[in-house]
C-alpha cells in the first residue's frame, strides 16, 4: 500500500487533531449502534495518540474492550470527480469505521494501515461524520497474544473482573496511534508501485513495477537529490539505468526522486505519485551481512513508540531526537520491536541512512518461565494465528518494501522456538516473507538455545540468526563475572550448530538514571556499562557477529509487576531521552567501528 504523499494530481487533507471520545464501558456501542448518530457525553482526545495516559479516569486507562472517537470534516469542494480516500496509519488492535452511519470498512491488527474510498459517500463540499470502534483486546489470533481472564473467585472480588493477560513487555496502548489522511487521486491512479534496486559497477539500476487503476499510460522518470533528471522509462514495468550512480549507504544516505505518472493519449498526465528512492543492494552470506557489497556491523538498539503522555501514538518531535541521539551514539541501525513502526519513521531513516530489521507483531509467543505451558497448540497459537500472522508479513512488505533503510524482515520476537509445533508454524510464515520479498533476508528474533530441551528449532530457516540474552541479569543476577565466558560459549555453539551470521539483537541491564556504585550492583549506572562492556568485549573475538543492539534505546511503559518500577529502565537514555552513563561508553566505542 503507497503511503499518500501529495503531488500534481493528490491532495492530502491530515484529519489530525482533537476528536470527540467514549469509553464503551459495558462493550454494548456495536450492538446499540452508537455509529448511528453523533456520539453522546464525549470527551476531546487527541489523534495521534494513546488514549490511556491521557486522563485521570483509571477506567479509561485499564479498560478492556471497545472505545470510539468521532470527528466531522468537509470533504473539500474542489475533488468533484476524484476518489476521494480516507486511511488510517494504525488503529491498535482493531479498528470498524462508518461514514455518516454507513459501514465503511475493519482491519485487524494495531499497527498497519488501512484505507477505502468514501468518494460515492460524500458529495464534495458536505459534512462528513467519521466514527471509529477501536478496541484493544488481544487473544490467541491476534499479533501479540494475549487472553482475556475473568476473576471471579468470590473470596477475592466483590463482582467479576475482566483483565486483559499478556505475555510481552510493554504496556498494551490503544487509540488511533498514527495519522488519519483524506486523500484524493484521479479516477485513472497510481495503485502499487515496487522498486528493486541493483549495482553494476557505478552504474545503479532501479527495476520497477506499478499497478494502475484505470486505463492509461505509464511513464516513470527518475531525479537525483539535486533536481536533475537521471533517467526515464515508458511503461508499466522496466528498468532504468542510472550511470555514476550515488548509492544508498548506511549513514551516508542518498535519494532519488522516483516518479510515476499515468495519463491517457490525449491528456497530460492525470495522476502522478512521486517517492524516494534509494540505491542499494542488500545481501547475506554464512558469516556477513553486506550493504552494497560492502561487510555491514550492526550498531544500535531495540526501540519502542513510546512516550511519556502520548503512550504509542505517532511523535515526530521524539523521533527527531531519538534519530539526532542515534547518531550522536555512532549507532547505524534500530530494530523495530516489537512491531512495524510508523511509515513516517521509515521515511527518516531513509533520509539518516539508519538501516531498519523490521519486525512484525507477533511478540510474547511464549511461557518462557513455565515448562508446562506450550503456546503452539491449538487451543492458543493454532492454524488461525498463522494465517493472520502470513497475512500481516504480506500487509507489512506491500507498506514497506520500496523503503532502503529496511534491510532484513524479522517474523516475531521469543516465540517458544523450541516447541514442535514452533517449527512448521514459523515454516509456513518464513516461506510467505519469502515468497511476498525474495530481495531481503528473514530474521527470526530467539531467546531460545543452541543446545539442550530448549534447542531452537527455527534458526537452520533463516539467513541471520538474532538472539536476546541477559546473562547476569535474569540469570546469574549480578555475576558479572560469568558473562565473558557465558557470550563466548554459547554464540560459538550458536554458530557451530546453525552456521550463520549472528546479531546480539538484545542485551542490557535495568538502570535507574543517577543511581551509583563500586564495584557496581545492578540497577546502578555503573552496572549497565560493565555489563554491556563485557558483552562487546567478545563480540570483538567472534567474527561471526555482526552486530550489537543493546536493549533498549530509552526506558519505556510496561504493564505494572513486581518486576517493573515504572517501566522497564533498560534504556540507554531515560524515557525523556537524557542519556545515562553507559551512552557516553557506548558512543566512544561505536565511534572507532
Ligand atoms: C526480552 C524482550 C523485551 C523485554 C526484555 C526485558 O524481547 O521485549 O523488554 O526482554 O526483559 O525478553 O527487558
């Protein structure tokens, strides 16, 4: 799905802003109909955002269930003739929408768009009511899981209690987290576009492929970063060879402006759609990870959406400042856990050249700490869950494939690899990633091991195997001294057992931001830099590993737990993005790699 830029022919109008907003505290709007006429007993809530934090209502912040927002616009009188589209960029989880009463359209699935034409409902110049059922519960076909428990034990509860579990660490916002756009296009458009970029020599080649709507001719021609123009094509589907080419690189970006325009005989071009291009090539073998031919070490974080207020809701203002603070660090690349993250954070790292491991949400896959419990069985994660899963990997690789900064596709995050039921189930979505993106590796991210009752069992399928692990942390709690032994050990079994290239994708340590010791206990600073120091120490002696992601770029919410003191503190910089010791130690390393 193309993500609506305005050109020539495209008008966007950002529907941003304050919207009216109910809980649906008994989870009875559908069934009464609330779409049906204006809502009542709103309040304003913000969009883009999380709902939770925004009030004082405990209600609103733990609610399990439905919530709907409302808003009005015009639909604008100069589009008599156009589609006229509405999209939203994430509705966590699910999102229903009706225009003026009438049923428009659902998605499934809490961070990726979707869109219809409300074009034939709407005459241009009319008030149109937009209304939005979202609701935020997770199950065992969703991405994440999640089940929803009932307490009733009556010597613990006055009445019955609805909870919502889940088996992730990070706290289950909702809302409309991501922008909501009218856009209009020619009735003749644009649908798809692809781009497959390749490297001869200096030469760069832009493969492409468009589906349009409509009759019409296909015309593609390509700018550099200065305006210039660097190459045309007729056609719906050619090649343009770019001689002297500047390519993509990570942090050396460089852009093209790729366009496609759509016209009949005898009209000029009526619809163009204009995007960036970067010219690059991404390859693996068993023990590196090339960008352009050239060995690639990864260095840099696992990430969240997730500030104070705003919860998961679409910050541009943050995003800014984390890209600034990850170069800052000497950092070259963020992994988006645990689910894709906002188009506008694709467009950025494009624009930094900060390379991407895009993930998708199927994250707390697992009852690590229960031996009994196995989530791969049908009654949890079953057939249903995979199909949505594949269906999520082909919605995730249309939004995101023309992008260079996305270099490898990872299919989930700890699931429990070492069940058997793991193996055909991660089989199926592996094969449709690769089948829906032949061009870039696919990653699996494993807590799982090399060896033993929790051997993985989805590693030999994938080309670079990502691990997490938190030696002297949830293991081994403050022995820092087992962790040089510990890394060497295992990521060698890792590689003599599956033979690929290996990224440390998480490591790290909760710090509390100003606490202090020698020689250092955990929670500490000083802690967080030893560990960390130990960890890189035998990267260096390993050569098949390719890269360090420290868990986590910045503290983040977490449900509440006897673990978590206001959120998981792993951060290098706190949830306000100030830095902790360890980002001063880090940044000096990365500098000299
Ligand atoms: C890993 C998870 C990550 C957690 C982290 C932690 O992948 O989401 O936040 O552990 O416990 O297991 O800090």
């Amino acid at each position: 799905m193309l993500y609506p830029y305005e050109s020539r022919s495209r008008e966007v109008k950002d529907l941003s802003g304050v919207w009216r907003f109910k809980l649906d505290a008994d989870n009875v709007g559908l069934q009464e109909k609330w779409y049906e006429k204006p809502l009542e007993d709103t309040i304003p809530m913000p969009v883009p955002a999380s709902y939770n934090d925004m009030t004082q209502d405990v209600r609103i912040r733990d609610h399990v269930g439905d919530v709907w927002y409302e808003r009005t616009f015009i639909m604008p009188s100069t589009w008599a003739g156009k589609r006229a589209v509405l999209r939203f960029g994430s509705v966590t989880h699910f999102g229903r929408v009706w225009i003026n009463g009438t049923y428009l359209m659902e998605h499934k699935g809490g961070y990726l768009p979707f869109e219809a034409d409300i074009s034939g409902m709407a005459a241009p110049g009319d008030e149109v009511r937009v209304t939005v059922q979202v609701n935020n519960v997770l199950d065992y076909q969703t991405l994440p899981p999640g089940e929803v428990e009932i307490l009733d034990d009556p010597y613990k509860y006055e009445k019955p209690i609805r909870v919502q579990r889940y088996f992730h660490d990070f706290y289950n916002y909702a809302g409309i987290h991501r922008p909501v756009k009218l856009y209009s296009t020619p009735q003749n458009y644009v649908k798809d576009v692809r781009v497959v970029t390749d490297i001869d020599g200096k030469a760069g080649i832009i493969r492409y492929e468009t589906e349009v709507c409509g009759s019409g001719q296909v015309r593609v021609e390509v700018r550099d970063a200065a305006g210039a123009l660097a190459g045309t094509a007729e056609g719906g589907k050619g090649e343009i060879r770019i001689e002297n080419a500047v390519f993509w690189k990570p942090m050396e970006s460089y852009l093209y402006r790729f366009t496609v325009m759509v016209g009949q005989d005898d009209k000029a071009q009526e619809d163009v759609y204009t995007m960036k291009v970067g010219i690059r090539t991404v390859s693996v073998d068993n023990r590196r990870f090339y960008v352009n031919g050239e060995p690639v070490y990864f260095k840099g974080f696992g990430k969240h959406e997730d500030m104070d207020i705003k919860g998961k809701g679409l910050d541009q203002a943050m995003w800014i400042k984390d890209f600034n603070l990850m170069s800052w660090m000497n950092a070259n690349s963020f992994r988006t856990s645990h689910y894709p993250y906002a188009e506008e954070v694709l467009d950025l790292a494009d624009e930094y050249g900060i390379l991407v491991i895009d993930e998708s949400p199927a994250v707390g896959m697992t009852f690590f700490n229960d031996e009994n419990k196995r989530m791969f069985v049908p009654e949890r994660v079953n057939d249903q869950t995979q199909a949505f899963h594949k269906s999520v990997m082909r919605e995730l690789i249309s939004r995101d494939k023309n992008h260079p900064c996305v270099v490898m596709w990872s299919v989930g995050n700890e699931p429990s690899c070492w069940e058997e039921a793991a193996a055909p189930y991660f089989k199926g979505v592996i094969d449709e990633t690769r089948a829906a993106d032949p061009t870039r590796p696919v990653t699996m991210v494993s807590c799982a091991f090399p060896y033993g009752k929790k051997k993985d069992k989805v590693a030999q399928m994938l080309d670079v195997v990502c691990i997490n692990k938190y030696y002297s942390w949830y293991e081994d709690s403050g022995m820092l001294d087992v962790v040089e032994y510990q890394v060497r050990k295992e990521l060698s079994l890792w590689y003599e057992e599956y033979g690929k290239p290996l990224i440390m994708t998480e490591y790290g340590a909760d710090t509390i931001a100003g606490y202090h010791s020698d020689p250092p206990v955990m929670f500490t600073e000083e802690y967080q830099i030893e560990m960390i120091r130990r960890f890189n120490k035998v990267f260096d002696e390993l050569d098949f590993v390719i890269g360090e992601h420290i868990w986590a770029f910045a503290d983040f919410a977490t449900k509440q737990g006897t673990t978590r003191v206001i959120g998981n503190k792993k951060g290098v910089f706190t949830r306000e993005r100030n830095p902790k010791s360890v980002a001063f130690a880090v940044k000096a390393r990365w500098e000299l790699m």
